[in-house]
C-alpha cells in the first residue's frame, strides 16, 4: 500500500513550553497531518537526552524525555498553577534554549511532584474510591509494569543528581560498581529524589499514549526512531554492563564509529559502548527483546538507525582520539532478528541502512524483508564528492532504480534542507536536476524544492516521508542535525501558522495524486 508521512521531531513543535511537546500544539499538528492525508508522523528519539541534547545519545534506551511532558496538562490535572510554569524558557519561537530548559523546567516539574505525592497520600487513604480524573490513579500499575528498567533508571538520574551531573564513570567506586550495601544507604536518604524520577516517566507514559491514541484515531501512525547503541553514561550500561563491552571498572574496551570517508578524513568516533554480541547470543538476545516489546508499546512503527550495525560494526579502542584506528567487526547477523521474530511476532521495522554499504548489508536487509531507506539528495550529492556524474542506472537513490519495498525522503533529519542543498548544489549538480525534471534552468529555488518533493512523492517506494521543513520549502537555518558539530542541533521549532488551510490542500492534492492518500 502506497503512503506518505513527515518527519518532524516533537520538540520542534509549536507552542509556548519552550520546546515542542505533549501539548495542544502536538493534536493540532495530527489534526494537520490528517486534514494532509498524511498516514504518518515520524518523529526522533523520545529518550531523555544527555549533554549535546542529542537525542541520540540518551540517559536510557526505555525512559522518555521529561522536557516533553506538558505543564499546561500538568496545570489541568491541578498539579500546577498557571503562574508557576508561563515563565521564560528562553530560546524564541524558532529556536530552543537547552540551558535555560534545563535550569527552570526540572524545577517547575518537582513542583508538580510534591502536589502528585499529596495526592497519591489522599488516594491511598480512600482506597476504594478513587476518581478517573484522579492524576495518580494508575501510578502503582505502572511501576509494577515497569519494574525491569524503572527503579534502576531513577536511582542513575538521583544519583547523577547527587554527583552534580557527573558521568557515572567518575562517581566513587561503591556507587559506579553497584555495592549493595551503599546503593541501600542511598535510597534510604534519597527515597523522595528517586521517586521523582519514576513520576516523570509516569506522567511522560500517560501523556504521551494519549497522544498516539488520538493520532491513531485520526488515521495517522508514528514511526519511532531508536538508536542502535545507547550512551556510555546511561543507565543501561550503568545497570547491566556485561551487555557491553566493558573493563571491570565498567570503563569501555572499545567503542564505536564510521570508518574514514569522503565526509571525515579520520572516521567519525562516537563513543559509544559496544555490544558483547557472544553474550547477547546467550541470554537468547533478551535485553533486545524487551527493548523492542518497550518500542511497540511507544510506536506502529520503529527505524532502526545504522542497521548495518547489526551486520558488521566500526570498533575503535576507547583510548583512540579519533576512528581511524577501528577495524570492522561481525555482528550478531539474522540470529537477532529471529529471535525478536520467534518471541514478539511480526513488527513493522524500517531499517536504516545508509552509509558505507557492503554485499553483505544489503543480504541481511534482504533477509529480514524490512524496507530500507533511500535519500533523494544522495541522488546527486555524489558529484560534489567526485565530480561525476550522479543520474543514471547505478546510482540507487534514484526514483528509476528504486523497488517498492523502501521508504523514499527528499532527506533526514542529519541533511540540509531540500532547499538548503540547492543552494549550495554547483551548476553541473544543478543542471542534472534541470535535465532530469525536464525543468527550464531559471527556475527559482524554492521551486525547484517544491518539484523535487513532487518528484519525490511520485517514486515506486511503498512510504515517502518528507520532511517538514522541504513541505514549507525552507533553507538551512531550519536544519535539524549537522553530524559531528555541537551547539547549533536539535534546536528549530517551528510556528503554528505555518499550518494553513492552503498547505494542507496542496499536500492532500499531490499525496492523492500520487496514490498515497490515507
């Protein structure tokens, strides 16, 4: 069945919170969406994010992130007084002040957890009794529900508190190697830090299911995005660290990145902890399994980011200072996926494939059946590199040289713009794009971005996901991520008037005529 979504991250969501989030602005926007005849909306990781704000690099693989929870909801819940969160969160309408989130909104959200706490007192006194519209009614459900993860999430996030943020890896010795005895002590002193910990993901779950619950009702699914490594200071590996490949001070043996390439001289190193596949393979890949059963509680559909990953992988020794010392690794192979398979059933899994692609890559995605991805401006970004010519019989990103089976984007989250590109494109680039859209070479940019988003939906692919910022036609001051910078990603947001009557119809009508109308 042919469709069309977009991509846009919720903290790009309109609204007045200071980041995008579970409010009104995020119903609004599946009412857009809906009104678009669009299927689905995309949107990034929804874990807590670390330093960077990359939501990629993530306290927990299985929590979400606290910045999305709705103060205004928590003000109708009476958790909150109005005058207590319509404060300056900074930033603007267009843009996010990460550190001015972080020092107010934690603190208006422990507000929240003092009057959850007395009421959670007042309920447990009339056991028996309780209202519907009672905000911790489901509270202790949940915990139990979550029992794997939770508890040991909260007590890393009170912790690192205690520790004024430090990574786990440079708290005292008892507490980075989980004594007993001292993480007892602590809990005793720190019970009400903890329990604020497992509020928010409370508040977090039931806020963010209720969204989807109403997206599912207007006919739109969410494809979530999950990282395939998590983050060195994590709770996951602070938990749980013979996952990984670790040394007994729970510092890491090796970790990854890409190898050197036209992009990075000397490879790209993340830093993140590698998985001890041979253990994985023995516990009959169990962390795995309930990390995907967490995915399809959250999510209709999951990405997973660097699939290739799972075939062979970058390591690079942690002392490295950069990836050009890595070597490349087997993976577990199809062996996970059969067991995800045998024990959760079928899942809709999107399998980001991109970067250096191998015979073998493309014979594990083959395997599994899941769509990969195919990135419209990779269909002539070649030339920039090589200087030859991109368009033709080989190129695979190109709508003629597509199957059915993928998802086609104009471009992720990690690329410029649609229009952004164009504005740097040479005139050999250009003028391939002239030929192949059979266009007169004085066309305006922001018009040949709208051609190409046409040109896009029109490809063989079974999903097209465009993202918004290419449907409003805008340059690379509305890019998301430029991979290996810091301090200028994840921050555009965009106005709620961008969402007009007119942009809609005009979505509806190319999604109709191109067979993909919800």
């Amino acid at each position: 069945m042919r469709s069309a979504g977009v991509l846009m991250p919720i903290f790009s969501l309109p609204g007045n919170e200071g980041i995008g989030c579970f409010s009104k602005e995020a119903r609004d926007f599946v009412d857009f969406l809906s009104s678009a005849g669009q299927r689905y909306w995309q949107i990034l990781p929804l874990g807590p994010t670390s330093y960077g704000d990359s939501p990629y690099q993530s306290f927990s693989t299985f929590a979400g992130n606290p910045y999305f929870i709705s103060l205004r909801t928590l003000e109708d819940k009476g958790l909150l007084e109005k005058e207590e969160w319509q404060v300056d969160f900074g930033g603007s309408e267009s843009d996010i002040d990460y550190g001015r989130i972080y020092e107010v909104r934690y603190a208006i959200l422990r507000k929240a957890y003092e009057r959850f706490k007395k009421l959670r007192a007042g309920s447990k006194a009339a056991a028996g009794r309780k209202k519907k519209s009672d905000p911790s009614a489901g509270y202790e459900a949940f915990v139990k529900a979550n029992r794997s993860w939770l508890h040991d999430y909260a007590l890393f996030m009170a912790l690192k508190d205690a520790h004024d943020g430090a990574s786990f890896l440079e708290w005292e010795s008892e507490y980075r190697l989980r004594d007993k005895k001292a993480l007892a002590a602590f809990e005793s002193e720190h019970e009400s830090d903890i329990g604020f910990y497992e509020f928010l993901q409370y508040e977090f779950t039931v806020e963010w299911k209720e969204l989807k619950k109403y997206a599912n009702k207007r006919g739109v699914e969410i494809i979530g995005d999950i990282p395939i490594y998590v983050a060195a200071d994590s709770s996951d590996v602070w938990t749980a660290p013979e996952l990984f490949q670790m040394k007994d001070d729970c510092s890491p043996r090796s970790v990854a990145g890409c190898p050197p390439d036209f992009f990075a001289a000397t490879g790209q190193l993340w830093g993140n902890p590698l998985y001890n596949w041979p253990y994985h393979k023995k516990t009959g890949y169990a962390w795995w399994i309930s990390r995907m059963k967490k995915c399809m509680e959250l999510y209709d559909v999951i990405r997973i980011d660097h699939f290739r990953g799972f075939d062979e992988y970058w390591s690079v020794p942690a002392k490295d200072k950069t990836a050009a010392g890595g070597k490349w690794r087997k993976g577990p192979g199809m062996a996970l996926f059969k067991a995800i398979h045998k024990e959760l059933g079928d899942i809709r899994i999107i399998a980001e494939d991109l970067g250096f692609m191998t015979d073998s890559v493309r014979e594990l995605v083959k395997e599994t059946g899941y769509p990969n991805m195919k990135i419209m401006q990779f269909g002539f970004d070649g030339r920039k590199l090589t200087g030859k010519k991109t368009a033709g019989p080989g190129n695979e990103y190109l709508p003629f040289n597509q199957d059915k089976n993928c998802v086609v984007y104009t471009g992720t989250h990690d690329n410029e713009t649609m229009r952004g590109i164009l504005d740097n494109y040479n005139k050999a680039q250009l003028e391939e794009i002239y030929e192949l859209l059979d266009c007169k070479k004085d066309i305006s940019k922001k018009k040949l971005t709208r051609k190409l988003v046409r040109y896009t939906l029109s490809c063989p692919a079974n999903m097209a996901i465009i993202p918004l910022q290419d449907y409003l036609e805008l340059d690379n001051s509305a890019r998301i991520n430029t991979p290996s910078t810091l301090g200028c990603n994840w921050r555009w947001r965009v106005s709620k008037e961008v969402f007009t009557d007119k942009l809609a119809k005009r979505m509806l009508k190319w999604t109709i005529l191109y067979g993909r109308k919800n």
